[in-house]
C-alpha cells in the first residue's frame, strides 16, 4: 500500500492545505435510511504532511444537522444521567487537565454532552465552567443533572462573544468533523489572549495496539485519524504552541478501551514548526493489515450463515453490523429485521428492512445474530436475562449459546 499512488483528494488537508494524497483503504457501510450521515469514504493520508483523514464525505453542514437531529449520545432510557463508569472516565480527564488549569479560568467544554466533565472539573475547584452541544437534550440533561450552565450551540455558534475563555475543552470531537481548519479559527476566536486549548482525539498511532471489531476505527463517525505529530501540526499551522502532551487510554462502554492522545497548547504569537506525520501513516497500514486479517473468519461466519437461507433478525445497527452488511455475504442473507436499543434508529430501516426495538421482540421466533463483537456479551444478556427470549442466538464467532 505504500506504493499506491498520490491522487487528487475532495476534501484538503487540514493541516497543511495540500490537495493530493494517498489512499489508504476503502471503507464502505450500509445505510440507515434516514438516520445515516454517509455511507463509505476513502482514509487517506495526505501526501505533502502525512495527516490522515477520510476523504469523500459530507460537507459540515450536513454533519451539523446530524449532530443537532439524530444525536446518539443522548440517552433518553437514563434521561442523560451518566453510568459510574462514565463517572470514573470523566474524572480521570479532569484529575490530568487541571495542573495546567488557573485556578479562575472561564472554561467551555464544545460537545458538553450530559455535562460529566464540566462537573468533574467543578468538583476539582474550577467553578466557572459552560458548556455547549449540538443537541439539545445533551445541553438540557447538563443542566437538569449537574446545575451547570450549558446550551445548545455548535463551534460554528456557541452563543458566547469572542474572546470571552481563558479554556476550551474539546473531548472526542475534532475527529468528527470534516472543516477542522474552519474549527481551528473558530476556537481561536473563543479564547482570550494566551488562553489555553485543550484537545483530546482517538490516537492513530495505537490502533492496531487495541484493535477491536476490524477496521471500527473507521466508523459511521470519525473522519479525522490523529497521531500526536498531526495534532500538534495542526494546533500550530493555527498558532498554538504545546503546554502539555500525553497518551491515555479511556474505558468507553463496558467492553471498550480507547487509546487517545491529549494534549494542552496556548494561544501564542509564535507557535514552533511540527513535525510531519510519519507515525500516522504507518500505524494506519498496520492496523489496516491487521483487520484484514481479523475479518476474514467473519466473512466465513457470514457466507455460513447466509448460507443457511433461514430468515435471520440482525441484532445493531452500529458500525461492524453496517460494514459487514454492506461487504460480505451478511447483504445477501434473509434479513427480516434489524434489532437495535437506540431508539433514534427504531422506525428506520437498513436496506428496507426495519430496524425494531427489543422490546418488539417478544412472539418472534427467527434466530438472532448479534452482529456486534464490542457488545456481544451486553447484547446476549439483554436476550435472556432481561428479555428472557428463547430464540437461538448466533454470534460473529460461532453458534451461541
Ligand atoms: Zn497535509
């Protein structure tokens, strides 16, 4: 793949403008009809700087409103209220910001959600905390939860005046957005003289390291696939300079751990030459090469199945269940329905079939594939502990129990 030859890109470089690149891999999903943003796009790296990132994707004001409209993140079953483990996640980020943290400084968090870092920092002895989110369920549950001040509003409108922070918190946001450079401006704009941005993003460079279901680092979602070079050239190409930089690993879900890189610039006149990004790259070839290997026993698993010609429910909708639907012989299979516990996805459909809650399960008898390794053991327990079904259950690995 290192051969493959610089192309003309849709989408420029973010961090350093270039306009050709190499492909890396192709990524292809299924659709939610109705409730997808996109379904496939190139990752490429750029060929000038290294920066990777997917290219063939929406432009942002569509990703706005998928953001403001069909928002995964708000959970109406918890009313927004975060689980012990979000808890223990958030509290983490706060403990390693706040040593670079003045102890008065006016902070907003952009993508607050339900408000648990602004509560953690809050509980560290930062009081004037604000947040932002593009939904406003997110931005009510902050303030029904926590008491904090917080709204609904996007980078592009956060409803505060310029220069009005000494902190902006972005927390797994920047990877989803297609008009960083754009992004970039606009957090400047937000911060007062030397104020300080803090940036934390899934870390490329670690991929393969905690490689999951193949290729789910390239998902529904993330268009932008950081390393801590690119992050630091991109803070500096817009005129920060590095505070602090570190990795982490962040426990997501109950079965998920996330590498990321963080890292802390300041506001300056003089922001120092990076790097351009070497590790990225690489560390994306591997990771490709690596879920190559790993999917190749699921496209077995999904012509068996397939195979079987038996109508099948198709338990997620999620980013594994949309790429296996899409490319192997899982799309060719008697899907009657697909099952998925979000309820902005019930009501709609995936390739006409569609998608039903777990509570419409009951009186069903095909058999059920749980088409999700990250949550299997969640999905399979939900079947008989709380729903107590007794239809057969198939997994990506092999028959279940
Ligand atoms: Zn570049």
């Amino acid at each position: 793949m290192s051969g493959a030859p610089a192309r003309v890109l849709g989408r420029r470089c973010f961090r350093c403008g270039a306009g050709t690149g190499r492909g890396l891999f192709s990524q292809r999903f299924a659709r939610i009809e109705g409730g997808s943003v996109l379904d496939g796009y190139q990752v490429v790296a750029c060929e000038r700087c290294g920066t990777a990132f997917a290219d063939g994707v929406p432009e942002q004001a569509a990703l706005d409103r998928y953001y403001r409209e069909l928002s995964k993140y708000e959970n109406p079953v918890t009313a927004g209220v975060e689980s012990p483990a979000d808890g223990e996640r958030f509290a983490e980020v706060a403990r390693e910001l706040v040593p670079f943290v003045p102890p008065h400084a006016r902070i907003l968090e952009i993508g607050c959600a339900g408000g648990g870092l602004l509560a953690a920092l809050r509980d560290l002895g930062l009081p004037d905390v604000h947040g932002v989110d593009p939904s406003s369920a997110c931005a009510a549950a902050a303030v029904r939860n926590h008491g904090l001040e917080a709204r609904a509003g996007t980078l592009w409108d956060t409803g505060h005046p310029p220069g009005s922070f000494d902190l902006v918190v972005l927390i797994a946001v920047l990877e989803h957005l297609r008009d960083v450079g754009r992004a970039m401006r606009a957090l400047r704009a937000m911060l007062r003289p030397g104020g300080l941005l803090h940036l934390e993003v899934p870390d490329a460079t670690r991929f393969a390291e905690f490689a999951e279901a193949p290729y789910q680092q390239f998902s529904v979602e993330h268009l932008n696939y950081f390393s801590p070079a690119s992050l630091a050239g991109l803070a500096a190409a817009h005129g920060f300079s590095p505070v602090a930089s570190w990795r982490a690993v962040r426990e997501v879900g109950r079965q998920s751990r996330e590498p990321v890189v963080a890292a802390t610039f300041r506001l300056s006149d003089r922001p120092p030459d990076a790097p351009d990004d070497v590790d990225g790259p690489r560390a994306l070839e591997t990771y490709i090469a690596l879920s190559a290997q790993r999917e190749a026993p699921l496209r077995r698993r999904a012509e068996a199945i397939a195979g079987r010609g038996e109508p099948l429910l198709v338990w997620s909708v999620g980013t594994q269940a949309l790429r296996l639907v899409a490319n192997t012989a899982l799309g060719e299979a008697p899907i009657v329905a697909f099952v998925d516990s979000n309820p902005r996805y019930v009501g709609k459909s995936v390739r006409g079939r569609p998608i039903v809650s777990p509570n419409d399960l009951a009186g069903r008898l095909e058999p059920i594939l749980i088409a999700s390794t990250n949550y299997e053991r969640e999905i399979l327990s939900t079947i008989r502990e709380r729903l107590r079904l007794g239809n057969d259950v198939l997994t990506l690995a092999g028959d279940g129990s």
